[in-house]
C-alpha cells in the first residue's frame, strides 16, 4: 500500500523557556496581554504535519509519499529528505514564498505558544490527490484551508480511504465544513482538545461524529488514548517514555503508527499501541524528526512495552 500524506512542510524554530508560563501572565490583565519570554537556546528543525508524518512512517518501512507546497527556501529540506530517502515527487515550489516557519516557546510544564507563518502552505490547493498514482490511503494533515477542503473532498470523490486530522487547523472552519469533513472521512483523529473544540463548533455529540466513520482516536497525552468504532471503545495505554525532552511533534509520530497499521491490516489494539510507542519514542528526543530505529529495534521495543508482537 502506498499513503499519500497531505499537509504542511515547515521549518520550526524551537525555544524552552526555563520557567512556567503561568507564572509570568496575570489572569486579570489578559484583555491587554503583553509579555516576553527570554529563551537562552534555540534550534531550528525540519518539521511540517506531513514532513514529520512521512519520516516516522519513512522509518517503519512503508510506501509513503507526501504531498505539499514549499517555498524558495527549501534546499537544505529537501537535501534532509534525499538523505532519509522520502520521495519528493509531489513537493510543488510556490516561487517569492517562504516555506512554513514555526516559532515554538514550549515552558517546563511543556505548555507550548507557537506562531506559525504559513507562507507556501496557503497554495496546497495548487496540489491534486489525482496527481499521485498508486495510492490506497491517505491523510489530510493541517495544511492551507484551501488545500484540506479540496484534498479531502479528492479523495472522497477517489474512493480512497483516509485519516481527517484537523489539528491545529481546526480554527479555520466552521460548522458545516468540519461537519462535510467529518462525512467524507474515513477516520478521524483528534486530541481531547481538539475533540472539544469540534464538538463545540458542530453542536454534535462523540456518539453522532463516532458513527460516522470507522474510528474516531481522541489521544489524550500521558493518559493515552481512546478508539472509537461503532462496536466498541478501545483504551490505548500511554508508554512511560525514558526521557521527556521534547513534546513537539508526538502527535505527528502517533498518526503515523495509525496509518501504519491500517495499511497492514492490524487491529485497533495493535495500531493504537504502535501509535503510542512512538509518540513515546519521539518525545524522548529534540525536533521532530531525529528519533532513528530500525524495524526490528521498533518491535523489540514493542515487545517489552506491551507484551505482545505484531
């Protein structure tokens, strides 16, 4: 199986602040906020929903193929990309535009401030899911909102199966759009947040958004996560991670292992724990995409965390 992953490619600028953010915003003057936080270290990483995305399904070994749009600036991106061998095929150049940049603050609470500069991403309708050939299954990752609307309908109209992760782009659509998302899909995930946030939007319950597609994964942090389907509620446990250095990323590594799973057939108890593992193993380490292991490493790892094999 091939899996197209439509979103965004950026750059991210990560900074920790050496505090908590709570101690430095007064709740009472929030009407007229106004801070600064002083953030001693800074990296820049590759990062994006489908960048991310596609390097840790990269490293599980599937066919994967993302689709997005880059700015002028993308070079030392793209040499990263041939290096960890993930096709470039379907990356579009928008010419005079920057390629996304995030600026993370995350505190020592792992509370995140980020402002995204969408720069090439705003030109993702430009891209066509019927340009991809051979593809089984796909994600519609954030992304522009032009380009989720299109791609998501493309695939709808394709017959192809795909994962609705709206993400941090949910703020971008209202009722009857999120509600038309949520019709096309074939499964969705959200964190517990988000699920709010959707529910708010829409004025559904979890059981009217659940019966509408063949699962729907709420992940809820260290609590783990929870699948949906219409036969039953499936609890995913969280794995202690050895190092908590870097939230960013985490539900990125996690979707990854959901379109793995689906595109080898496993179960819900088996893809939601690969999920989780990584998103495990990603917060164990900086940026979003310098976690490395091989398949092998990946289910002996599995094995000691759950017991089990796949």
């Amino acid at each position: 199986m091939t899996a197209l992953i439509c979103g965004s490619y950026a750059y991210d600028h990560i900074m920790v602040f050496p505090d908590r953010f709570k101690n430095h915003i007064l709740p009472d003057k929030i009407h007229m906020l106004n801070v600064s936080f002083l953030v001693p270290t800074m990296r820049r990483e590759f990062g994006g929903c489908a960048g991310n995305i596609a390097y840790t399904l990269n490293l599980l070994g599937a066919d994967v193929t993302p689709m997005a749009t880059i700015g002028s600036d993308f070079a030392p991106y793209a040499e990263w990309m041939s290096k960890s061998g993930i096709s470039q095929q379907y990356l579009t150049e928008i010419e005079n535009s920057y390629t996304g940049q995030a600026f993370i603050t995350t505190d020592q609470d792992d509370n995140q401030i980020t402002a995204f500069h969408p720069g090439a991403m705003s030109e993702s309708h430009q891209n066509k899911v019927s340009d991809a050939q051979g593809v089984t299954i796909g994600i519609v990752s954030p992304d522009g909102r032009d380009g989720m609307i299109e791609h998501a309908r493309q695939f709808k109209e394709a017959g192809i199966p795909f994962i609705f992760d709206p993400g941090q782009g949910m703020p971008m659509f209202g009722e009857e759009e999120l509600k038309t998302f949520i019709e096309q899909a074939t499964w969705l995930t959200v964190n517990d947040y988000e699920m709010q946030m959707l529910l708010d939007k829409t004025g559904m319950t979890p059981g009217e958004v659940a019966v509408q597609v063949e699962a729907l994964i709420i992940t809820r942090g260290g609590e783990g996560a929870e699948i949906v389907t219409k036969d039953t509620n499936i609890m995913i446990p969280a794995v202690e991670a050895k190092e908590l250095n870097d939230p960013t990323g985490c539900g990125d590594a996690f979707r990854s292992g959901l379109l793995y799973g689906l595109m080898n057939d496993l179960d819900w108890q088996v893809t939601g724990r690969i999920a989780s593992l990584l998103g495990s193993i990603k917060i164990e380490h900086h940026g979003t995409q310098n976690h490395q292991f091989t398949i092998d490493e990946f289910k002996a790892r599995f094995q000691s965390a759950f017991d089990m094999t796949f």
